[in-house]
C-alpha cells in the first residue's frame, strides 16, 4: 500500500470527507482494522481564500506547490488535491514534483464518459465555473460544458463558501441547488458535475432526476485504488 498525500484544508470540512473515504475504501478491500497509509498537509482556509478573492493566484501556485513538495519529501508516494477550485495550478504542481498528481478532471471526465455522456453541466465556486481550467480539461476528454446563469452562478458560489465551508447545511440551499441542477438540464445537460469538493455535503444522487457526479467520491476512491496498486502500475 502506498502512502497517499492530500492537499487540505480547502476547506477541512472536505478533507475529512476525502480522509473518510479513502479509509472507508481501504476497509471494505481488506477488512479487519485496515486503513489507509495517508498524509495530510492542511492550509488555513481563510488565508487561501484571500489570495483567490485578490487574485493573487501566483502566491497561491506556490503554496501549493510548496504542500506538494513538503508531501513529497515526507514519504508520500501519489497526491491529491482535496478541492476542485486549486487545480487550476495542477500543472505547474505535477511539475514541481516527481510524484503523481491525480488530476481531479481527468477522474471525473473518465466516469462521465462511461455514462456514454458528451454534455454535462458544472457547479463549483465561481472560479471553477467561470476560468477556463476546468472547462477546456473536459474538452480534451470530449465533453462540453455547460455552466449556470450568471444569477445561478452567485447563489452556487455563496452557498459554498458562506455556508458549507463554515458547515451549515440549510435545506432552502438544497432546494435552490435542485432548481439550479434542473435548469442546467433543461439546458441539454445529461448529467451535472458537483465540482466544488463541500457541495456533496448538501446534496447528492437521491436529491435529483438527472445523475450526478460527486467529484469528492470519484477522486478519493481512485486515489486509494492506485495506492493499493503495485508500485510500476502508478505513474
């Protein structure tokens, strides 16, 4: 088994859903008191999110890679960034590393393709909605997205971060996002992204007609299986 490193604290809330999913996967393979070999490097929230609202976006590059390194040089043996908004520098972490990075689009993008799916909407902060990162990732795998109004788009975002991040779950909030969702499919969407790592903590697949993909689940489960692969099988 080797060592898994997570990017956290973006928010905990989220971590700890990744954590409990990693070792809940490990569990159910193995049995017993199994669990997975992990090590967190855990950012202030607060201090990441000021960067994004300023757009200093080149400091938070760094510190990104600077988790990676730190993870790195403490024995971990693939990586993970436990949030969609922070893979907008995924390429220039991958390269400051020489572990593997597991891009959490490319997960997403490979379970969206098996549902035979080509359209697909998105929701996350608005800096997942609205750069181009993770529009133009799925366009390499073929699929088109599609994002809320612009309206939508502020409630998404408001949502995330004025309520999930700090761990209130508010059932008006849920019922705003199913109209959202449901928007989105009228739109020509065959199935809609949870692309913010918190939003699975207010709704999930029982909420809504059209299938959802829970980017928290899809990322931490394929992490784990390619940490109980053999060594040469993860590159």
């Amino acid at each position: 088994m080797k060592k898994i490193g997570l990017i956290g604290g973006l928010s905990w809330e989220s971590t700890a859903d990744y954590y409990k999913r990693i070792n809940e996967y490990v569990k159910n393979q193995y049995g017993g008191l199994h669990s997975a070999k992990c090590l967190v490097y855990s950012f202030n929230f607060h201090e990441v999110v000021e960067l994004q609202n300023n757009g200093r976006w080149q400091e938070a590059t760094e510190e990104m890679i600077t988790a990676a390194q730190s993870l790195e040089k403490a024995g971990a043996e693939l990586v993970i960034i436990c949030t969609n908004t922070m893979h907008l520098m995924a390429k220039e972490v991958q390269e400051a590393i020489s572990i593997p990075l597991i891009h959490i689009v490319d997960v997403i993008a490979e379970s969206i393709k098996s549902h035979g799916f080509s359209k697909i909407g998105l929701l996350g902060t608005r800096f997942t909605m609205e750069k181009d990162f993770y529009k133009e990732k799925l366009e390499e795998h073929g699929i088109e997205t599609i994002i809320p109004t612009e309206e939508d788009r502020a409630i998404v975002h408001h949502v995330i971060y004025d309520e999930l991040c700090q761990g209130i779950v508010c059932p008006n909030s849920k019922a705003s996002y199913q109209a959202i969702i449901e928007r989105l499919a009228s739109r020509g969407a065959e199935g809609v992204i949870l692309g913010c790592t918190e939003i699975p903590l207010l709704i999930s697949e029982h909420d809504t007609l059209i299938p959802l993909f829970d980017s928290t689940k899809l990322h931490a489960e394929y992490a784990t299986k390619l940490a109980l692969l053999p060594k040469e099988q993860v590159s």
